[in-house]
C-alpha cells in the first residue's frame, strides 16, 4: 500500500466537516444517558438494550421512543458480553458493545459501512460509507463516498441493527439514533 496515498486519506478525513449521515438516513434521537456503559440490539429487530449506571432502558430505534426503564443497579455479564432484557426483551440475553468490548455489527446487507478510526488518539472518527464505496478505495484510484458523521473520544459502541435500518453511536454519556425507512 502506498504510503503516501494512506497519509493522503488520513488528511481527507480529518478534513472532512462533521455531518449527520447523508440521506435515507433520519436523525431519530439525541438521548442523555450518564454513566452509559453497553448497548446491544435484539437479534431480529430495531430494538436497543441500553445499560447504564442508573440501570437499563430499552429504545425502539425506529421512532426513538424509549419503550422500557428499569432503575435498579444492574451488573451486566461483562466476561460473555450479554445483559439481561427487559419490557419486549424480557427474557433474552442481549450481546452487548460498550466499555468492556465487543461490537456491533458494522456493514449492513446492501452496503452501508461503519468505520471506527484512531488517527490521532484518544479521538476517535466515525466514518460512514455508501454502497458500492469503500473507506480504501481512493487509495486503489477508486474514488470514495465518505461522510465523518462523529468524533469523539468517549465512544463506547457503534453500529447497526440486523435489520440494516437503525444505527445507533454510543458515548459515556448519551446515545445517538438513526434509522432509515
């Protein structure tokens, strides 16, 4: 790989303004959530167990109604990366990204892909690609569709529902969604 054409993107990225991602993607919700540690989707939907200091909640990524509190202190198995739902997820044990590892899933079927790069730590970028575009093209002369859509040093998970429909950021303090139609 050339090195300078990989500097050359480096420097295309830290360039780039931070935007919401671009269209069919919706801003949904801008949620506070203190002490947020973890965050997981249900395996067939655009349902997100959020855990936290002050407990669990559960979202509807859709429309970003919160759905389901609970308030009550909550350890989450943090050695298999799974928290207990509840509300709709009652009953399941939900894999979960955040503060002790794992992650979200991030590419969708048609294409949409999330990328999550240190280039100057402790920030992080997150960089978000259309399909048929692809985060190295440029440096293989295939121009890239990029769209820096957060930085932040802070972020816990990120990625996307198996639906492909919802995309979530989650920071220490607050949860970012996004949906499609």
């Amino acid at each position: 790989m050339n090195t300078s054409r990989l500097e050359t993107l480096r420097e295309r990225i830290r360039s780039l303004a931070t935007t919401p991602p671009p269209a069919p993607w919706n801003a949904i919700a801008r949620i506070a959530v203190g002490g947020l540690s973890c965050v997981g989707f249900d395996r067939d939907g655009d349902l997100l167990l959020v855990v936290s200091s002050r407990g669990r909640g559960v979202f509807d990524c859709l429309d970003g109604q919160r759905v389901a509190r609970d308030r009550g202190d909550y350890e989450h198995d943090y050695a298999n990366l799974e928290a207990q739902g509840i509300g709709p997820l009652q009953g399941h044990a939900i894999r979960v990204a955040g503060i002790a590892g794992g992650g979200l899933p991030t590419s969708t079927a048609d294409g949409w892909a999330l990328h999550r790069l240190e280039l100057d730590w402790p920030a992080q970028e997150l960089v978000l690609t259309e399909p048929g575009s692809h985060l190295f093209g440029e440096l293989y002369d295939r121009p890239a569709s990029l769209h820096k859509i957060h930085s932040d040093s802070t972020v816990r998970a990120c990625g996307f529902s198996a639906t492909g429909r919802s995309l979530v950021i989650a920071t220490s303090s607050e949860l970012l969604i996004f949906a499609r139609g």
